[in-house]
C-alpha cells in the first residue's frame, strides 16, 4: 500500500514538476533570442535554420513588425513570437540566450536570465557603464551561469596565432600594438534602420564607433595582457559626418599605456573598405594579423611573408559551437569572451568616453 502512495505521488510529480535544463550531449542546444533590432541576429536566426546543433525555442521583442520581418526569411514558427521576457523565458526554458538588444539592455537580460538559470551570450561589448558590468558579474557569480561577450575577432585563426608568438617568445617582446577596426559606417553598409537608431544614439550604445569597433582593441589588448589593466586611457574623438550621426562620433582614436607597452585603438565608421586587424610590434619581428586566416610577419629590415595560422580547436570554430560545447561542460571558459575580460573592457570603454568628453587622460587606481 506503501509503495502504491509513493508511486501515485511520484507519477503527479512528473506531470506537473517543471523539466530541468538537463539535455542529452546529442541534442541541440536550446537557446532564446533576447531582441531582434541588432543586425547581428540574423547571424543567430541563419545558424539555427542551417544546422542541427542548434535550436532557437523562443523569440522575444516588443515589436512584433521586427518578427514578422525575419519570418519568412528564416521560416520562423509564429509560435516562436513573445512580446513578454518572463514569459517565454518561463514557458521555453532555455539553456542559453542569444542577446540581441541595444547595449544599455543587456543588464536587463542578464537580470531575466541569471536567476532562472540561464547562461547568456551578449553581441560586442558587455558594457560601456562599468557599475552595469559589474552587476552583470554579481549575478553570474550568484546563480552559477555564465555571461559571455561574443567579439567576431574571437574566431579568427590569425588572432589566435599572433598570441601564440607573442607568448613563444620567438617574436620577442612586444612594445606597441596597433588595433584597426571599422567600416564605411552603418548607414553606408546598409544597417537595418532599427539598428542604426540605436548604434548611433549615445543613450543607448554610449558613444558611435568608439564603443562600436573600439571594443575590440579592448578586448583583444586585455586578453594579450593577461588581464593586467592599462595605467592611462586617453581618447580623441571626431564627428567626419555629422550629417549622417549627428548624436555621436564616428571616428575614434583610443591610447592605452601600461608599464612596458603601449596600444592604439584606431576605430572608425569613415573608412573605404571593411577592417578588422591588428599589429604587433616587438623586438624580433612585427605580426600582421587580419581577418580570420590571414596574417603576415616581417622580420626587421625585411618585407612581409605570409604565414598560415594553426588550425583552431573545435570548440572554437565559431560561437555557437564554443556556446554548445560551454553550456554543456565540454570545454573551458575562453578567455576572449569571459566576465573578467570584459569587465576591463567596459572599464577601458567608460574610461575612453569621459576622455573624449573631458579631454583629459583618465588615470586608472591601481
């Protein structure tokens, strides 16, 4: 009699108790996407309608019209659509978010995802507000998940390699990187107008292409450093186009120094053509790293020679791939994409905007 109580008791329990997050090492990854007016959801919303490794299981926005936008293109289910962050957090219990919102939201996801368990992956950068960082690192602490920040540079081979030369010692020390990231600018490369409103508004991207493309140099300079802070943040920046952004700067130029190196963070929207590179001068040779596989080195007094980076590990090919394998205790944290990092990052970002503002070198307390 005993044992029949138990099991009726256990039986109504599995009908009603909520599932776990648990998911086979087979199964897709079950992610939400958190806003549909960054223009790199569509990355997220093509790779899941191209794999199999990946399952988007929700879709919030305020605004339906944006759904409806996206749903032919990548043949949504329209049960997919919420209008309500709790509730399709609650209803589709995701393992991780997708975070797609103006940067001044991201402290909103976070504090949606956090407590329920769910880890989030947030477009470039954390944060330009470094109180909101560091709430964002409180929470992820707190509730055990992690809070990523996905750079594209992350998935380049070249990047990957330069640090490897770098740390093997054969290109001697390095004394001064050089970071070069931007493009003609949003308007210009056809960005979404919902994009654009919000990429170029300072109230919700902090600044225009100094937190747009600065980031990078951020986040990649941090990770060469080993997460060592810079001494000093000195930015200058400049309205080219006022015409077309007339809220926010369009080109920047950010200096970090620390005790035995220097960086420069060249970040722009008024370039020809699309860039994302980066040199690295030492006293061997200097390190030419472009966009994912291509790189050169030139030895001193001698021109460049193209070298081939080695292959990345799986778990790195791209960020769904590391995100699955993450989520999943497969791999470690990188460090490209880990709250330490990218705290130093927004506190390089709000360092760099009051420079801009004040014209004042911002000194950083050790």
């Amino acid at each position: 009699m005993i044992f029949m109580l138990r099991f009726f008791v256990a039986t109504i329990i599995a009908l009603f108790v909520v599932p776990s997050h648990g998911s086979d090492d087979s199964d897709p990854l079950r992610i939400a996407v958190i806003g549909l007016d960054h223009g790199h959801v569509e990355g997220v919303l093509w790779n899941a309608s191209s794999r199999d490794d990946l399952a988007i299981v929700g879709i919030y926005d305020p605004n339906y019209a944006l759904f409806v936008k996206y749903r032919e293109k990548y043949d949504l289910d329209p049960d997919l659509f919420f209008a309500d962050l709790d509730q399709m957090l609650d209803k589709t219990q995701p393992e991780a978010a997708s975070v797609m919102t103006p940067i001044s939201r991201h402290l909103d996801a976070v504090e949606a995802c956090a407590p329920r368990g769910i880890h989030t992956l947030l477009e470039k950068p954390l944060a330009y507000d470094l109180d909101e960082a560091r709430e964002m690192a409180d929470l992820a602490e707190e509730h055990g998940v992690h809070v990523l920040t996905n750079f594209e540079t992350s998935w380049y081979a070249s990047v990957r390699e330069a640090k490897r030369m770098i740390e093997s010692g054969e290109a001697g020390t390095p004394t001064r990187y050089i970071f070069s990231h931007g493009h003609k600018g949003p308007i210009e490369i056809g960005c979404s107008d919902e994009f654009v409103r919000w990429l170029s508004d300072p109230e919700f991207n902090g600044a225009g292409a100094l937190v747009d493309f600065g980031c990078y140099g951020a986040n990649i300079m941090t990770w060469l450093m080993h997460n060592q802070r810079p001494t000093s943040v000195h930015a200058i920046t400049q309205q080219l186009k006022p015409d077309l952004y007339p809220e926010c700067d369009d080109d920047a130029t950010i200096v970090l120094t620390y005790p035995n190196a220097t960086a420069v963070i060249q970040a722009s929207w008024a370039w020809t053509h699309d860039n994302k590179e980066m040199d690295v001068h030492a006293t061997k040779e200097s390190i030419h790293a472009q966009k994912w596989d291509a790189m050169q080195m030139r030895l001193p007094d001698r021109p460049r020679v193209e070298i081939e980076p080695d292959a990345k590990s799986a778990h790195l090919q791209d960020e769904w791939t590391y995100l699955r394998a993450l989520v999943r205790d497969k791999c470690a944290i990188d460090p490209l994409s880990s709250i330490e990092n990218n705290l130093i990052v927004a506190e390089i970002l709000e360092a760099a905007i009051e420079s801009a503002r004040t014209g004042q070198t911002i000194e950083l307390t050790p």
